[in-house]
C-alpha cells in the first residue's frame, strides 16, 4: 500500500508497547502512541528516532483523539485492561482493524472460553477484531506470530504488518481456539 | 461524529431512529490532518468518504508534475475515487486534506453489504450518484464550450463558500487555468473592465 497508515498503539509505554513501537516504524506507518504516562511514552518515541530518523511517530495524551485518526488501533495492554480501554475508544473505533496482543494466561482473571478474539468482539463489536500471539511451539527464524480473527481483509492487513515487524506471520485457522499461547511479539 | 452525514442523508432520504443506529454500525469515523493523504494514486479506493468538518481535494498529476485538481470536498460532500472503489482497479487521483478534517467513511464492504440490506441506502446512493452525474456533465459543458473569464465566474457563483476557502492557484487548477491566467481574469474583473 502506497498511501500511508496510521497505526495507534495503546499501551506503547510498557514492554510490549515498546517493542511494536520501534518495529512498525521500520514500515510506510504513522504511529501515534498512547499511554498512563505521556512522559513514558515521549521517552519511546525518542527512542524510535534516535534508532530511526526518519520514522514517522508521536506521543499523543489523548487516547480517544488517537484512535479517531487510527486506520489500525494495537491494544498493548493486559486483558483485564481491556475493557476499561474499549469503553473508552468504543466510539470512535467502528470498523477499524483493532488488534489485541493481550494473553489471559498472565492475567489473574479466568481465561475466556471464547478466546481473545471474541472477547475483544464483543467488547467492540462493529470492529474487525485480530488477536496476534507469538507461537510457543517453534524456535524458528524469524520468529513465527500467530494470527488469529475473522474478518478476511483484517487478517491480510495484519499480516501485512507483522512481516513489516520482521516476523513471519502464520493465520490461524478459523474457529480454533486462540486461548493458549504466549504474546511475546 | 456522524451529525452531518446523517443530516444529509436525511435530507435525500428521511430514515427512522432505528435505521440510523442500524447504518451508524457500518461507518468508520476518521480524523486527517492537514496535508495528510486519504488515499494516493495507485492503491486501490476503498472507500468513499463524507466530509463532516474540513476540506479535501481529489486531484492527478501529470508528466510535468503538475497537480489537476478534479474536485474539491467540503463539509456535507462525499469523495472519494468513484472508479476506483467500484471497479477495483488502481486510482488514478490523490485525496488529500486542506485543512484539519473529520470524516465518515464507508467502506466498499460496508457500501456492499449495506446495499444488499438497507433499502433506504440503495437509494440514497442512486441520488448521491445521480448528483455527481449531473456536476460532471454540467464541468465538462463548462470546460469544453466556455470561456476562461466564464469558467470563473461560473465557479464563483456555484461555490462561493470554496472560493473563499482554498487557495487561487487551486481554483485554477479546478478549472483548467494557469494560476497566471486566472490573476490576468481576476484584475480584470476587480477593475471592472
């Protein structure tokens, strides 16, 4: 895709949040990054300068502001977050292609028998909702990332972005469970 | 965040409270800022976006890097690259905001899937292409048969309100002037002659 992207990375100040961050400013993306801390999340973006120059990111306070101007939303936050950070996005998220990287296995609630996925669907139903996980069952090189969702189109954009991230995207199957495995991206 | 797409759409076609939640469920809701593209020649339309607050252009560029601009998008307007999002092919034309913009977008299977089950929207898109017919035909008799000082003064009385807001030199563009001639048509005009 030549016109470029914006992607808005909630959460971009904790470990995950940092190292999509300075992975995705490698590709034809505008990252707006979000976080608790505003001074964090500066610190990130000039941590992705410093490494790229050219990269095209920002720290914006304003998370709702963020994901308004978002084509791609990225949840870098733990599942028990998830909620509180859905009803604060809710409105302006329809349709986009949100991204969970949440994993209920480090969170102290009960994993969801539906699976991320249709956790997050619910949370944000008129959303194309992807779950991307890093697969646990392979040391291969570079490292394989597990896709999981529903919507076809949001599956390919996804993908897209993964191999941007330098991982090898793999789409999981339709229908089965994305509960168990590790989100280390 | 959708007052003025439905407004619109009301206007063309008067919905009820519930088709209004049932259509809201399929727009994406888009901020751009100044300068920033909505689509760039080449990839693919996807969408066909109404304006709700700001200012856009669609336009192409020639051999010599000259930008023509092909339409200008102002609050209550729909854009987008119409063959493009239809026929799926490449586009020929750049979107690109002039000013900070809120936007409703639909998109192509969002448009389809609404088509198929919203009666209301299927006519609501027959009178929006309808339109858009109707203003390409009337620019085309305006740009083969009129004269430069007509041309202006023809966009000036259509669209007082986008003569006030986007640059001369885009307004030339728009419609087929050198921005030299068109200083040469506006001096004249002030002057009286």
């Amino acid at each position: 895709m030549i016109t470029k992207q914006t992607i808005t990375i909630v959460g971009a100040s904790g470990s995950m949040g940092t190292a999509i961050s300075s992975s995705l400013s490698r590709g034809n993306y505008r990252l707006l990054l979000c976080g608790s801390e505003l001074a964090e999340v500066q610190k990130v973006v000039d941590a992705v300068k410093y490494s790229i120059a050219a990269a095209e990111v920002e720290a914006l306070d304003c998370t709702l502001d963020a994901c308004w101007e978002a084509d791609i939303i990225v949840l870098a936050v733990p599942f028990a977050e998830m909620q509180e950070v859905a009803d604060r996005i809710r409105e302006v998220v329809n349709q986009k292609v949100v991204i969970s990287l949440a994993n209920p296995l480090d969170d102290a609630t009960d994993t969801p028998a539906t699976g991320v996925v249709a956790e997050l669907q619910k949370l944000l139903p008129y959303t194309k909702a992807v779950r991307v996980s890093a697969n646990p069952f392979t040391d291969a090189k570079p490292k394989e990332v597990i896709i999981a969702g529903d919507d076809e189109e949001a599956l390919e954009t996804v993908s897209e972005l993964v191999s941007t991230a330098g991982f090898r995207p793999v789409v999981a199957d339709a229908g089965a469970p994305d509960t168990a495995s590790e989100p280390e991206v | 965040m959708y007052e003025l797409f439905f407004e619109e759409f009301n206007k063309k076609v008067p919905i009820t409270a519930e088709e209004q939640e049932q259509i809201k469920h399929y727009l994406t809701p888009k901020k751009l800022r100044r300068k920033q593209y909505l689509l760039q020649e080449g990839d693919v339309c996807k969408f066909i976006a109404f304006v709700e607050k700001g200012a856009l252009r669609a336009y192409s560029v020639d051999e010599n890097f000259t930008e023509n601009i092909i339409q200008f998008g102002l609050e209550g307007w729909t854009i987008s690259d119409l063959y493009s999002f239809l026929t799926e092919e490449p586009a020929v034309y750049n979107i690109d905001a002039l000013e900070d913009s809120e936007l409703v977008l639909i998109s192509k299977s969002a448009h389809e899937e609404m088509l198929q089950t919203i009666p209301k929207y299927e006519t609501y898109t027959r009178l929006n292409i309808t339109g858009a017919y109707l203003a390409m035909q009337r620019r085309i008799t305006t740009i083969i048969s009129s004269t430069a000082e007509e041309r202006y003064q023809d966009f000036i009385n259509l669209y007082p309100h986008i003569a006030q807001r986007v640059p001369q030199h885009m307004i030339a563009s728009y419609i087929g002037l050198t921005p030299e001639t068109l200083s040469r048509i506006r001096k004249k005009l002030s002057s009286g002659k």
